[in-house]
C-alpha cells in the first residue's frame, strides 16, 4: 500500500482536479460517475494516465464500467433504499468468513472447546471491527446463531460416550430419566445440536460461559457508535 500509494497519488489529484467521486485502497480505486457513457470516457482518461504517464499496467480482468451495486470494494458492495446509498457486506465476505468458521468448529478438530472458542473470538471480533459499519441487521444474528449451533455439535461429539452424555445432562438440569433416553438417540450431531432439548440445555448463555462472544452484541455496539 505505502508504495501504491506513492505511485498513483498522481491518479488522485488527476480525479480531484476533475472533481470525481472516488474511493481508493493501495491500488484497488472505484470511481462513481453517473452515468456509463461518463464512466466509460473516465476509464479511457485514466487509463491514459496510469499506462501513459506512469507506465503501469491495467488489469483488465478486475477492470470494468458497471453499475456500482454489482461491485465489491474491500469486501462491501452497495445498495440502494429509502434516503439512498448504503454499503453492505459482499456476499463473498460472508462466504469467506463461514468457511472459516466452518473450519474451526470442524467436529473431528481435535482442539479443546476453550482454544476453538478461543480461535473463534479472534476472528469475529476482527471480522466485526472491519465490517461493522455496514447494514447487516438481518444477516449478523442469523450467522451467530448458526455458530453457537455448530459449538453445540461439537459439544456433542466431544462428550462421545453415553455415559459421558447422561451424566452432563444430569448435571445442566435435565431429569434422569429423560438424559438416558436422550443419549441413546440416533440423531446425527448436525441435527441433534438443534434439538428442543439440548438448544434448552446448552443454551445462549452456557455457550457465552464458555467465552464466546456474541457476533450479534459486537456488531450492534460497532455499528451504533
């Protein structure tokens, strides 16, 4: 970035100069003109600059004219609403973050459940801290709810043996009776882990008790300050 930036802050005074909207990052810029016809003739002028003046090559693959919602920058792309423009997360981010997730609470890891909480606060609170500016009200609780399910599951498998299981029951509040019958299930660990029984017994605050922080919480407290 610190050399991008040397090199192409004569792209930037260029767009000033003009009196373009622009947005860059090293050297991946967007700029925001009205209409096709005016991106079209700007990335020609640009492109006059970049290869003529400074000699640098255009990557033509990630180089286009498009209309701005279609785009991702640094991982946001926008939309439009009542009162106008607002960013989002790129789908792509969201894809990239769960199989990261995926990966961590990956059942046959064998990790102990404080380091897989542990591995995964990390990444959901930088993850949060960057895109917690963008709308996500409706994604953010449905991603943290899908965790703490994937915890539970390994929760689960971790417990192994039947006896192991009946007796944690036991231990959380669940009648004798009704933990054995429950143990013996024969209900996968991706199923089982959205049981009414066991979302009851390793419910939201257990997980919390184990150290997860809520992706929900982080995002609400980020993007309301």
């Amino acid at each position: 970035p610190f050399f991008a930036n040397i090199m192409l802050d004569e792209v930037d005074k260029e767009l000033e100069k003009r009196g373009h909207r622009f947005c860059r990052f090293a050297d991946d810029c967007n700029i925001y003109v009205k209409s096709k016809k005016a991106g079209i003739r700007v990335m020609a002028s640009i492109r006059r600059v970049l290869e003529g003046v400074l000699k640098l090559r255009v990557n033509e693959n990630k180089s286009t004219v498009d209309f701005v919602t279609r785009r991702k920058f640094l991982g946001f792309s926008f939309y439009f609403a009542k009162g106008g423009a607002n960013i989002r997360i790129h789908e792509k981010s969201y894809k990239r973050f769960t199989n990261k997730i995926r990966k961590l609470t990956n059942r046959n890891k064998g990790i102990s459940m404080e380091y897989r909480v542990y591995m995964i606060n990390q990444l959901t609170i930088g993850w949060i801290n960057y895109f917690g500016i963008a709308k996500a009200n409706a994604k953010i609780p449905k991603i943290d709810s899908w965790i703490r399910r994937r915890l539970r599951s390994c929760i689960w498998k971790q417990w192994k043996k039947v006896k192991t299981r009946g007796r944690n029951l036991i231990k959380l509040g669940l009648p004798t009776y009704k933990a054995w019958e429950y143990t013996n299930t024969r209900k996968g660990y991706w199923r089982i882990s959205k049981s009414p029984i066991l979302d009851t017994i390793l419910n939201n605050k257990y997980i919390e008790n184990l150290g997860y922080k809520s992706i929900s919480k982080r995002y609400q407290l980020i993007h309301n300050s």
